[in-house]
C-alpha cells in the first residue's frame, strides 16, 4: 500500500466536515483530534472508521497513527474500489493515470501523457456519469481523496508501473528531474541501487527548492529501493527530517522509528515529548555535530540557518570550526532548556558551546547572564541577537529575535521579528516553524492593546500546532490563550484553557507554559479583585523548580505580583522583587520595564508621595507599546487620586482608563473604572460597543462561533470544524448570548443578519 499524504496545511482555517464529528472522537485530546481530522481529509466517516481502531498510544499521541490507507478507512475504502472497478477498462485506466499523476506526489503531467499514448478522454464520461471523477482543465476531477486513492489502489501492480513510466517519459523538462525521477522511482519492479542513488539526489535538490513533501516522497521511495540496509537507514532519516519540516509530523515520528539519527528524536521530542529529555538528546546531538560534522545536516540544509560563513551567527576567529548542524542544534537544544526553564542546563548548553568552539545564540548567554544576575552582559547578548530580524531571514534567527526582543521588553521589535519568522517560513516550505513563531508573538499581544486580534491569531497557530503534531507548542499558545481570556474578562474559558495548560505541562517537564498559565489565572484573579489569590499564585512562581515554573515568567509577573502584594497589605517580598525588577529595567532601558517600576514604587509608597512615582510611569508609558499597562496605570492612578481627593485629575485618569478597556474588550479592569468612578459620585462614560459595532463585544473566537450557529451548525458539528469539544462550543454559545443580551438562535440568526446588512450598507 501506498501512504496516505496528507491535504497541505492551510494557514487560515481547519479542514471543514461535512457532518458531525463521530462519537468515540469526542473524547480524544485535541491534537489527537486535529491529526486524525487532517489524516483522513476531513471526511467524517474515515474518521468513524479510523477512532475505534486506534492503540492505546495512538488515542494518548504517543504514538503516530497510521498512514497506509487500508489502515485508516478500510470499509471506505473497499467501497471506493468496488465503484472503480464497475467502470469499463479505458475509464479505469484514465483513472490510474491521474491518479499517479496526483496521488502521492503531483506532478501534472495527466494530459501530456494522454497525448503521448493517444487515449481517448471521452472514456471519462462512465465515471462522470457516476458522480466518480470528471474532466477539468487540468486532467482530472476526483469526487474525494478517497476515491483518488482507490482509483490507484485498485490498478495491478503492472499497471501502475507503466503508469508511471509514461509519466515519467513526458516528464522531460530542465526543470522537471524531480518529478521524473519520482516516477522512474516509482515505476521500479524491485530494489536498484543506481535508482536510489538517483531519487537520493532529486530529494537534494526538492529540499534545496523547498519543495519538501515532494523531498520525504523522494527520499522514502530512494529507501524502499535502496538494497544498502545502512544507507537505506540513511535515506529513512532524511525523509523523516524533511517530512518533519514540511509539516508532516505523524510521518515524520513513523519514520524516525525506522530512522537512526539522535538529533532529529531530540526534535520530535522538543515539539511534542519531555522537554527535559529533548534538551539530553539534542546535547548530544550538538557534540556529535561538532565532531562529525556530517551529522544532523538534513536539519538545516537548504534553510540557510546561522550560517557558518557569513551568516553571522558565528563571531570567533575560526567560524569554519563549527558546522552548521552543531550551531543549529545548539539553538534548539537552547529551546528545550527554555521551555523547561531549568538554569543548570542553559548553563550546560553554554559549556559545551565553549567546548566546542562555537558562539552560541545571544538568547542562551543572554539568558545564562541575566539569571547569574549580570544584567548589563545579558542586555548585550540579548540586543545583538535581537538587531538579526532583518526580512527574509532565517526563521529560527528570527524566532530567537522575537525572544530577545521580549526579554528587553521591545514588543514592537518582538511583533515584527516573529511575524517575519512565519512569514520565511511559510516562503521556504517549512510550516512546522509557523506556530512557533507565533507562540511569541503571543506574548506581544498580550499587553499592546490587541487582545481580540491576539487572541484570533493564537487559535489559529494553535490548529496549525496540533496538525503538525506539536503538542508542546500547542500547550504553549494554551496558556496564551488563557491570558487572552483573563485580559478579555471570559473567566470560565481562563481557568478552562489554563488547567488544561498545566495538566499537560506538567506531565512533560514544560516549565514556560505551566507558568505562563499560572501567570493568566493570577491575572484573571487581580482584574477581578481576587488580590489575596493573585498574590498566591504569583508567589507560588518563585517556589517552582523546573518544569514547574519559569524564572523568565516570575521576572515579567513582578508588577503584577507588587499590586497584588500591596492590596493585601504583604510588602515585604514584593519590595524585594522591585528592587530586582528595578535594576533589570535600569539595565536594558526599555521605557515600558521603567514605567512599570515606577508604578510599583508608587503602590509601595504610602500617600501622597505616590503621586509623583505615577506622573513619572505615565510619562514612561508614553515612550512605550504596553499599552494595556497604560491604561491599567491610570486605574491605579486614579485610585489613589480618589483616596487623596483630588477629584477632577482622578476623574480624568479613570475615564482615560475605562475608554482603553472597553476598547481592548477587558470588561473585568472596566469595571473596576467603573466603580471607582461611582465611588467618586462620577457618571461612568458609557461602553463604546454600542449599535454601531455590536460584534466589539464578541471575542474573535464567540464571533467566529455565533455566525457559523447563525448558518445552522449544531453545537457538535461547530466543534468538529474548530477541533474543540461540544462543551467549550456550549460555553462559548452562552457567553455570545449574555453578551449580546439575546436568549434564542433564531435571536441570533437576526443579530447576525443586521450585523451583515449593516456592514454591507456601510461598504456601499
């Protein structure tokens, strides 16, 4: 059997079902889910078929699930090929012809190679006529991917194989070798050594392009006829490495199985295994790198990583002594101990990066400097790496750009380096590096004041996370989305997708996510005047070993944690984490880190010498992006007004603060401007989500629910196409309702309709 390739990734949306998601899948995890939705072509009873039939392993994503069809659809699939093989023989032989032609790899050669053999296409109206396939302008229109897959299952191993070679014979273009060589490949009666060696240089050459589906095909059909077992071992680890960059992660885990390459396990198990034992593997896959340079190439080959010559990741005198693949590994070896946030190994990745002569990635000595407490050397670190997001760079420069960028409190810089870092990505043909781009970008979404759009791009790149088999980073934009929701008020749906975080988290020794969903319940807990709790879980930070917690996370939290401290009347440590926080801030001058230090100073001072401290951090927040923080500085600023009873400066700092939440769609922080507002015997301004954009009070992902409900999708087939549960649909559904104050769908329907009729007119 041949595998099943899977539909290519589509960056905006899921696959759509036609029907409800089957019963049995309701209760898998949702990447799971999201795989198994992607492995069968959205067509729900493959699906049926596939979720009963899946190991123990396969339901926990331990283990990849199955690519050959007889595996995943087998009653489908027999039904598929009982209408085939109905047809008369000229209609069927059309069929094989284009289905080799499409099916695993395109290559669009069907109607050259009917010219070629003068067939006849009017044999394709049998299959017309039975709703089978049809004629484009291309070649041919199969009804489903089933059916393609049928058409060439069903065809003798002979036909097949001159199928092929008349593809191949058409396939005469300077630029065509590829794809004929696929199909000289494929066309083989048995194992050729000449033939493996000539598919093993296609898929070279198809990396280099960045056409890497076609690359795995290439290198996976070189192995089967490759009659060396050690090079055949050779060839599996590279279509394992190109499946993985292509986004084809489930593949990629079958053949590393089969595979032999340390570095590329420490990949897999970085994206979707034990963080601490992905930083291990890829250790040592950074040793044998050095010393060996051969090894780990098919990681950066053909993506013009840090470069050892002249890419400017590699300062020393000797920049020829590190290979590529050692300095690639390092980052990503850099990546697990970041995810873990487990300072004893950052410090061990540096030791063997001075070991080995290689200068590793301003994140890890930044990081290493910044814990040891040396913040000036850390600041240095993390600026020169965060100066490389240049457009069109590499996407893991541009990625560790993005962090830096971060750490020095540059949120424009850290926008701009990771949405350039899935913009390469996706130029180059490597989506599995998208979502992780967009795991940081997250992070500048948070305070900039675009919650909603945040919020919209996370559940995007958390779909693309799951299909692409990265559940480490799916749990990462989890936690994201968990602070999105504490910032956009929706309580149950924090606490959902934060427990939901950690659990998993936790179990795989993530340090980063697990904090940063602890960090959006603490949020969650201060916008809505649960101080004594907030404080709590902002302590409990500081007690978390690795895996647990996150130094980076602790540090980022401290204004937080001093409000919170303060309201419950607990100085004592939170003056001592200012003072740490204070000298950071001092250190990288990022005018958001100093305006939030000088917002802590003023809620630790008592009275009216507070006041100065906050004129001082509103003049700061002027110069900076965090503008959520702003407006979260001039509630706290006309509190203290209030107190002191200078009511016209307060009155004008609480109305600028509850303007900026409700146009961030931050209902809990508004009320709280709200009530101080009444405190001062002031009428509230109004929420500006009135009749003119009623939608504003929908989050980007209510919207997206309430207009497919408005289109007639039930709670369950709305949680089919978003791969989310039944459950989470029915929470989003009752919070459409109470925010738009409606009790019924066919309310809804109607709400919807004037919405669209609404911005039609306006388009007009």
């Amino acid at each position: 059997m041949t595998p099943v390739n899977p539909p290519p990734l589509d960056r905006t949306s899921p696959p759509q079902l036609t029907d409800a998601w089957p019963e049995p899948a309701t209760t898998l995890p949702e990447g799971v889910r999201v795989r198994v939705l992607r492995a069968v072509y959205g067509d729900p009873r493959a699906a049926a078929e596939l979720v009963p039939r899946l190991t123990d392993r396969q339901v926990r994503g331990l283990d990849p699930l199955p690519t050959d069809p007889a595996e995943l659809a087998p009653a489908l699939l027999r039904e598929r090929r009982a209408e085939i093989r109905a047809l008369p023989d000229d209609t069927r032989l059309l069929l094989l012809l284009a289905a080799a032609d499409q099916y695993p790899v395109p290559t669009d050669a069907f109607l050259r190679a009917v010219m070629a053999a003068r067939l006849d296409t009017r044999s394709l109206d049998a299959a017309d006529a039975g709703g089978i396939a049809h004629a484009g302008a291309g070649g041919v229109v199969f009804r489903d991917a089933w059916t393609r897959i049928a058409a060439y299952e069903t065809g003798s191993p002979a036909d097949r194989r001159d199928v092929h070679r008349l593809l191949a014979r058409v396939l005469g273009g300077a630029g065509e070798t590829p794809w004929r060589s696929w199909h000289r490949g494929a066309g083989a009666p048995g194992p050729s050594g000449r033939l493996a060696a000539e598919l093993g240089a296609a898929a070279r050459k198809a990396a280099t392009a960045g056409r890497l589906p076609l690359a795995r095909a290439l290198a996976e059909r070189a192995a089967a006829l490759c009659p060396e077992p050690s090079e055949q071992t050779r060839l599996l680890t590279r279509a394992a490495g190109y499946a993985w960059r292509s986004g084809d992660g489930e593949r990629a885990r079958r053949l590393a199985a089969a595979g032999s390459e340390g570095a590329l396990s420490g990949v897999l198990a970085l994206r979707a295994g034990n963080a601490g034992e992905a930083f291990d593997a890829l250790v040592s896959a950074v040793v044998r790198a050095g010393v060996m340079p051969g090894r780990g190439w098919w990681l950066c080959r053909g993506v013009g990583w840090w470069r050892c010559r002249g890419g400017g990741a590699v300062h020393g005198p000797h920049p020829s002594s590190a290979p590529a693949p050692a300095v690639h590994l390092l980052a990503r070896a850099t990546e697990a101990a970041i995810y873990t946030g487990d300072l004893r190994r950052l410090r061990e990745a540096s030791r063997v990066a001075d070991r080995l002569g290689i200068v590793p990635p301003g994140t890890l000595g930044g990081l290493v400097a910044a814990f040891d407490g040396r913040y000036e050397d850390a600041r240095d670190l993390l600026q020169a790496a965060a100066g490389r997001c240049g457009p069109g760079g590499d996407p893991t420069v541009l990625i560790h750009a993005g962090i830096a960028a971060l750490l020095l409190g540059d949120h424009t810089r850290a926008a701009t380096a990771t949405v350039r870092a899935a913009a390469s990505a996706r130029a180059r043909g490597t989506p599995v590096t998208v979502p992780q781009a967009m795991e940081f970008r997250a992070y500048a979404d948070f305070w900039t004041g675009r919650p909603r759009a945040g919020e919209a791009a996370a559940a995007d790149a958390l779909w693309q996370a799951h299909a692409t088999g990265q559940d480490n980073g799916a749990c990462h934009l989890q936690a994201a989305l968990a602070m999105f929701s504490a910032l956009t008020g929706d309580a149950d749906l924090c606490r959902e997708r934060a427990a939901s975080a950690r659990s998993y988290a936790l179990a795989r020794g993530l340090g980063l996510p697990a904090a940063l969903a602890q960090w959006a319940l603490a949020v969650l807990d201060l916008s809505s005047g649960r101080f004594a709790a907030a404080a709590a879980r902002l302590r409990a930070l500081a007690g978390f070993g690795p895996g647990h917690g996150h130094r980076a996370v602790r540090h980022l939290a401290t204004p937080h944690y001093v409000e919170a401290a303060v309201r419950t009347g607990d100085t004592r440590v939170a003056r001592v984490a200012h003072a740490d926080y204070h000298r950071w801030a001092n250190a990288v001058r990022s005018p958001d880190d100093l305006a939030l230090s000088a917002r802590c100073r003023a809620l630790l001072t008592p009275g009216a010498e507070a006041v100065d401290h906050y004129r001082v951090s509103l003049d700061l927040h002027s110069h900076g992006t965090r503008d959520f923080e702003r407006a979260r500085t001039e509630l706290l600023f006309g509190s203290t007004l209030r107190r002191l009873r200078r009511r016209l400066e307060a009155r004008d700092r609480l109305h600028s603060a509850l303007e900026a939440f409700d146009s961030f769609g931050a209902p809990h922080c508004a009320a709280q401007a709200r009530s101080e507002l009444r405190a001062l015997g002031t009428p509230a301004t109004p929420t500006r989500t009135g009749p003119d954009n009623p939608t504003a009070r929908l989050t980007a992902q209510q919207l997206l629910v309430a207009r497919m409900a408005a289109e007639g999708a039930t709670n369950r087939e709305i949680a089919a196409r978003l791969a989310l549960s039944p459950r989470t649909i029915d929470h989003h559904l009752r919070g459409v309702f109470s925010r738009l104050g409606i009790r019924s769908r066919i309310e809804l329907v109607r709400f919807i309709a004037e919405v669209d009729e609404s911005e039609g007119g306006e388009t007009g």
